[in-house]
C-alpha cells in the first residue's frame, strides 16, 4: 500500500491541482513460483491508447520512484485501456464512441457491457486527467478553485485534511475527488463507497 507519507505527498501534488487523490496498492501481482503464466492473446490496438507521460518517470522523485511510475503508468493504466478496448471489441454498438461518450453514458449502455466499461472506461479516465496534474514544486491553488476551497471548506489546509480523508477511506483502492457539478456547486467525491472508521 502507499505509505502515509507517500499519500500525502500525492495529496500535496493533486491537490494543489485541484485534482484527484488515487489510493491503492502499488505491488505487481505475483504468480505462485513453478507456476506458468499463460500467454494472453494479444488485446486490440485501439481505438483507445495509453498516452505518454508528460514527464519521466522518475521526474516526481522522491514522492513517487520510477518504479512506481513505471507500474502504473505501464501496467495498471495499459491494463485499463487493453481492457476497453477489448470491451468494445467484443460489442460492436460501441464503436465509434468517445471515451467521454463511455464513461459519462455507461449506465444506458448494453448491460453485458456496462461493468467492463465503468471500471476499464473510468481507470484510463481518471489517470489521463491524473498524469498531467502531477509535478513538482507547485503552488496554491489561485481564482475560482481557491475561493470554492475557502469557500466550502475554510482554509486550504482543511480541505486538504478531508480529501486524505476521502481518500484513506475508500474500500479497497480509489480515488478522492474534488468535483464541479453542473449546478456550479463543489462537492468532495470518492470511489469506491467509503469504509466504516
Ligand atoms: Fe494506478
């Protein structure tokens, strides 16, 4: 799991983007030793692509290593994106749909494929919006993202004390959000469900 100092530090970046917090495992997953993995058939290329780091990977040291980089970007993220695009492979109404189309619409899409589109569609979703958010030596939130902090949640430290909250207690791993919603109000948002603490 991310240590605490590790989240914090992700909240400190994402934050001060007005972005998200991602929660979660960071290992590989392993196969029990002697035990083959077999070979997967090759997933479609497209539509949907992994898109580049705008950074190295070892550009956000010490807070996230390369190697952590390296496993999110390359394996948990590709992940997502082979999966869709198997997803949409393998129903052919979804063809042609933006992945906003997808991920905003999921629920009225043909029910075989609704969770692998919810889960595939939203994890290269919020990773696409989450790499670029990332960097170091970033500053305060400014204009309307600083008053909707001080407006909802008093200080910017405070806001920040509740999203790692949000985030620490989503069930499994997630993401915590600090969303806009259409009606222009602000709401701190998280996925999975939270769990009892
Ligand atoms: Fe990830």
């Amino acid at each position: 799991m991310i240590s605490v100092d590790r989240r914090t530090a992700i909240l400190q970046m994402s934050a001060l983007a007005g972005a998200a917090l991602l929660t979660g495992p960071l290992r590989a997953e392993t196969l029990p030793i002697g035990q083959a993995a077999a070979a997967p058939p090759a997933p479609p290329a497209g539509p949907f692509t992994l898109p580049a780091l705008p950074y190295a990977y070892e550009a956000l040291e010490p807070s996230f290593d390369a190697e952590t980089m390296h496993l999110h970007h390359d394996k948990h993220h590709q992940a997502y994106v082979n999966n869709l695009n198997a997803a949409v492979a393998a129903h052919p109404e979804l063809a042609g749909k933006t992945l906003d189309d997808l991920v905003i619409n999921w629920a009225s899409l043909p029910e075989a494929a609704r969770t692998a589109v919810r889960n595939n569609g939203g994890g290269h979703a919020n990773h696409s919006f989450w790499w670029p958010t990332l960097g170091k030596g970033g500053a305060a939130p400014s204009g309307e993202l600083a008053k909707a902090i001080d407006a909802k949640f008093g200080t910017l430290p405070a806001f920040q004390d509740k999203l790692t909250d949000a985030a620490m207690h989503v069930f499994g791993s997630g993401w915590a959000w600090l969303v806009k919603l259409p009606t222009g109000q602000w709401r701190l948002s998280q996925r999975p469900t939270r769990t009892a603490h």
